[in-house]
C-alpha cells in the first residue's frame, strides 16, 4: 500500500510539472551593428526556442535592450543565460521573470469594417479593450491595441470573426518596477568598463 502511495505522488509529480515555462529575459548590448543578427543567429543555432525578441535603445543611445521569451525548463534558461554571457557585445542578462515587472506588447490589426452596424460592434470592442482605432479606411479599419500578452491575444481571438486583414506585434517587453530586487548575472566576462 506505501508503494502505491509512494509511485502515486511520483507520477503525480511527473505529469504537474510544466517544463516548458516562459522565461522572461533582458539583455544589456552595445548598439553596434550586426549585434542583432549574432546573437539571434547564436540562439538558433543552438536550437532554443525563442517565443519573443523585441529590440530597441535605452536612455544610453551606446546601449539596447533586447527582451527575449525563452520557453523551456530553469536548465534552458540556464544555459541561455551563459551563452548570451559569453557574447562580446553583451553587457548585462537580466531575469525579469523572477520580479515584479511591468510587460507590455503592442499589436496593430487592420480588419475588415464595412459602413455601419459592423464598425460600431468593433469600437465597442476597442474600448472594452482600451485601445485605440487609428486609421479608418473605406471597408477597413486599423486598431492599436497594448497591453500584457494574452491581453492582446484575447482581442486577436474576438476580433478575428471581423476578418483580420493584416497583423503585427511587437513582441513582449518588459521592465522591473522600481524597488525590486533584480535578479541579474553578472556582467559578461569580455566586457571592459571604461
């Protein structure tokens, strides 16, 4: 009977755990050409699995942040982490998903909006969802919609009945709320601070 109980709470164990968690990551990189290009080139050849890149600079124009969606188990994320580390152009990686953070993705979708009851029904749905129409054209309309990611993938679901002519997200990014505790790795290695 204590062998069954034993096994029991095992499988049990096996099947609740989620191996393929999302992590959220930051990477601090000298804004330099082709930085992109080698650290998503290093990434795929590697064969991790990357849900979200998004890139853009900081209030330092020398330095961009790229925020990654690594999916996979702590051992992924792991080694993720030491591979970006060993990249010349890396300054700092971040684990934004072990704090309280801030995340927002921004979408734009252009649907298909013919005169009348059917625009109405749309911008209701915009504002439930806060968001805003941007441009309005004859049969269509454009909507930007921001927010958590399965917020704006809960408005790509309701409004895709419309008929979606055009889609673009940005990708998740993220930011630690102020009086967090960061958990971050050291700087890279190669870095030298000036």
């Amino acid at each position: 009977m204590a062998i069954f109980f034993a096994l029991t709470w095992r499988l049990t164990g096996i099947f609740m755990a989620s191996p393929n968690q999302r992590h959220l990551l930051s990477a601090l990189v000298q804004n330099v050409p082709g930085v992109l290009a080698h650290i998503s080139g290093m990434l795929a050849s590697r064969g991790y699995n990357i849900d979200s890149l998004a890139v853009g600079e900081t209030e330092d124009p020398t330095l961009s942040r790229m925020t990654f969606v690594v999916v996979g188990d702590d051992q992924v994320l792991d080694q993720v982490r030491k591979q970006l580390e060993k990249i010349v152009t890396v300054v700092r990686v971040l684990d934004i998903s072990s704090n309280d953070y801030v995340e927002r993705d921004l979408l734009l979708v252009k649907v298909t909006a013919p005169a009348g009851g059917v625009r109405s029904e749309i911008r209701e749905l915009v504002d439930i969802f806060r968001g805003q129409i941007v441009d309005v054209g004859e049969g269509e309309v454009m909507i930007e919609i921001s927010g958590r990611a399965n917020k704006v993938q809960a408005f790509i679901e309701r409004i895709d009945r419309y008929g979606i002519v055009e889609l673009v997200r940005t990708g998740r990014i993220a930011m630690v709320r102020s009086g967090s505790q960061i958990t971050s790795s050291e700087p890279a290695a190669e870095t030298v601070q000036a």
